[in-house]
C-alpha cells in the first residue's frame, strides 16, 4: 500500500473538513496499533478519540485483522435479498444475546447514517401496518446529529449540518436540547437540572395529537454537537410519554453503543428500553463500515403478520456484508475474551479525575464527563465561533494527540482499551495547550 505522502491532494473531495486548510498543512495518517496511530512523518499520535468514536477495542486489534482476512479470501460477497450467509445469521444472534435478550431482531446497514434512516422507515411502516397510517411524525431534538441522509438530517439539530439543504422531510418537530451552562457546568455524570424538558414532548402532542406521532428519536448522550449528556431522570420520562401515548422511541447509539459509556449500550447504563436502537461504529472495531438497527420483538412481529411475501421494502446491496460480519464477529468475541467492558469501567474514575483536573485553566468553560467520553468546552473567541477549539486540536496534532472539535468544545472518546498512562499522556499534552491558547 503507499503509505507515503501522495503527490497530489487536490482530487479527494473531504467529508466535513475545511479542505482549503487542511490541504495547506495536511494532517496524514498511515498505520494504526493499540492506542496509537502514525502519521507520515513516522510520529506517534495517541488516539484520543478513537478514530471516530468507532475503535474500541483499540487499533489492529489481531483477531479482527485475522478474521476479515479470512473472510475476503472465502466469501468475497454474498447478497442478502433473498439469499443469505452463515456469518450474518450468527452475527444477529449474537448481538441479541449481547442486549440479553432485550431485542428480538437486527437489519444490517452500512453506516450510522443508514441505521437512522433504516428506523424511521420501520417507525412509519410499523404503524402503518397496524393500521395507525396517520403517524408519519418524526420528533428529533435540537442540537442533534443522526447522521447526513436526509431522514437523520430532518430529525437532526445541528443548524449547519441542515441549513444547506433545503426544507429537508415535512413533518418533524424538535425537542428541545437539554444543555444548561448556568445550571448544570461541571457536572460528573448526569446534571441534575433538565428533566423537565422532556415534558416538552407533551406540548408537541398537544399540538400535532399522539395520533400523527411515529417515534421520537435521541441520542442518549448527545456525542457529536459536543458531549451533552442527559439530566437526571430525562430519559426516563421520555421513555414514559412515548409509552404513554404510543410513540416509538428510538435510542441512536451509534456512539454509545458497544462500550463507550462502560456498558454495552447506554440503555444498559441509563436503564432504559427504547423500541428501536440505531448503532454503527464500534460494532466492527471501525475496520469494515457497517451499522445496525436493533428492533423489539412486537415491532418484527407486526411485520411478519402481513400477507406472504417481501415483509419490509427496504435494504442495501451491502447490508450484512461477509466482511463487516466477520469483523463483528470477531469484535463481539475480543470484548468478551479481553474484557473490555470491566477493564473501561476499570480506567473510568482516574479518566473523570483527569478531565475535572483542568478546571480553572484559561478558556475553559465547562467540564462534562460520563462513561469514557468527556466534553471541554472552551470561551469562544468574540466574533469567530468555533476558532479556539479547532487551534486547540491542530496544536494537540502537532503535538501528537487526535482529539475532536465540534464549535468551541473539545470531544473525547479514546479507544476503551487505554491505560493510565495514555490518559496522563492525553491530559499532561491538553493542559499545555490549553494554557498556551490566545
Ligand atoms: C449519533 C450518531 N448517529 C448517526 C451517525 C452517523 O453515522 P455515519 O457517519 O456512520 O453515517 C453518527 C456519526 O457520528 C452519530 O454520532
């Protein structure tokens, strides 16, 4: 593979990237293992955010390399409308024992963003097939990121991620965010102040009737508008309206799933159970793209009691792909074989003591912390949102650290896998930067 520096950049077209910048001082990685990856120029660069939220089992983690290897040279490809292969029946087997039991079926996706589109389809269907056709409302939250198909983009919150594109899909409305610097800065964990808010579900039925609602759809903890993570008793009396009036309520854990909040979902952490979850990501340890719906037992049900024939018109050409399910497959197995879940747990208080450790630095306005994620967010400069973060993450590149920047707030998420000293490595390399920031 050439792993030098290419001879031209000026063609790849980059995913959310200020390209004009990124091509005058390019940041290139080439190989990965463990905690590390190495850049071009043969430096080490700790993996603060593993990849992109999607490794956590850490980087060429054997196992996996071995199985995808494998895999590619047997099955190539096998498509899955009206066929089938061994390893994607396994793989859904397994990864309803890996919710114990508290999911009865999987559809396989490629990516988060397919996941979120794949569920809203179901919601509408679902109801549809019960004979509930007029919910076709979809309730996202502000603040939100489900992905860039339009379906997640409608139910997403990120103002610049929607503003491009036109009135996007009719028919959704928002919940209000949940973040409250006044309130709840510097919290360990849940804040205590915002349950109330997901009252605001009642004023939205007040509005549109439960009849026309199909589901509601959060990110348990919000990841990538910057690590916003729910109040105390929020998810709960979502999940208490959404029952209580019949609305499906969707849990995307395309971050949070597989391990990133010490559980295997944050439904396990929070104790909550959606109908539906969305995941991606970890799932295979990042090495092969893929994603995942998750869907309860009577949702199926419904589905399955239609007229003899094709039950859900919908799926792609790679759903359930042989390779992402061997990578999964073999991801299942390192988190059970390395136990990856005791030993997250394990490195969690010394992480939360590491973040809260930078409070009272220069710029720092808040602190947040739960699982193995934290949220730094920094005073932005007057008139240029989001410059002081994004000089903070290329200062931490140059001096050998991945981090993530969304506006003015700085993400964590390392690889689950990580050890005491990459977090001092992590947190002595922030404080400097931090202190030297304009
Ligand atoms: C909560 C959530 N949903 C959906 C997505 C979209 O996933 P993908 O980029 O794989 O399409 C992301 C990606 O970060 C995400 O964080």
């Amino acid at each position: 593979m050439n792993q030098t520096r290419p001879e031209s950049l000026a063609s790849f077209w980059m995913p959310f990237t200020n390209n004009r910048d990124f091509k005058a001082s390019p940041r290139l990685l080439v190989s990965a293992e463990g905690m590390y990856y190495k850049d071009v120029e043969g430096r080490a660069i700790l993996d603060g955010t593993a990849g992109l939220w999607c490794v956590p089992c850490g980087h060429a983690q054997p196992k996996i390399v071995a199985a995808v290897r494998e895999m590619v040279g047997q099955l190539d490809f096998a498509p899955t409308f009206q066929m089938g292969h061994p390893s994607a029946f396994d793989l859904a087997d397994k990864l309803m024992a890996y919710t114990n039991g508290r999911f009865g079926h999987v559809f396989y996706t490629n990516s988060g963003s397919e996941a979120v589109d794949t569920a809203l389809k179901i919601a509408l269907a679902y109801h549809r097939a019960r004979g509930e056709g007029t919910r076709t409302r979809l309730i996202g939250r502000e603040r939100a990121y489900h992905g860039v198909g339009f379906g997640g983009m409608s139910v997403g919150g990120i103002g610049g991620n929607r503003k491009h594109y036109g009135p996007l899909l009719p028919g959704v409305d928002h919940l209000p965010h949940t973040h409250n610097l006044e309130k709840n800065a510097f919290t360990r964990g849940e804040p205590e102040y915002g349950a109330h808010l997901a009252d605001e579900l009642e004023r939205i039925v007040a509005l549109h009737d439960a009849s026309t609602i199909a589901a509601v759809i959060v990110e348990p903890v919000a990841g990538s508008t910057g690590v916003l993570i729910p109040p105390k008793g929020y998810l709960k009396r979502l999940r208490e309206l959404c029952t209580k009036h019949g609305i499906l309520l969707i849990f995307d854990e395309v971050i949070t799933g597989f391990g990133r909040l010490t559980t295997p979902f944050a439904a396990d952490y929070f104790d909550i159970e959606p109908d539906m979850m969305t995941t991606a990501k970890g799932l295979t340890n990042g090495t092969v793209p893929m994603g995942a719906v998750f869907s309860k037992q009577f949702i199926h049900d419904t589905f399955m009691q239609a007229p003899a024939g094709i039950e859900l018109f919908h799926g792609y050409t790679y759903s359930g792909h042989p390779l992402a399910c061997a990578a999964a497959l073999a991801t299942l197995e390192v988190f059970e074989e390395q136990k990856i879940l005791d030993h997250a747990k394990s490195m969690q208080p010394y992480w939360e003591d590491a973040i809260h450790s930078l409070k009272g630095l220069p710029h720092v306005i808040d602190l947040r912390s739960i699982g193995l994620v934290a949220g730094i967010e920094l005073e932005p400069v007057a008139g240029k949102p989001g410059a002081r973060a994004y000089d903070a993450f290329k200062k931490m590149f140059a001096d050998g650290v991945l981090t993530r920047v969304t506006g003015d707030i700085i993400a964590l998420s390392p690889p689950l896998t990580l050890e005491k000293q990459h977090i001092d490595e992590l947190f002595g390399k922030l404080e400097k930067v931090l202190r030297g920031l304009d």
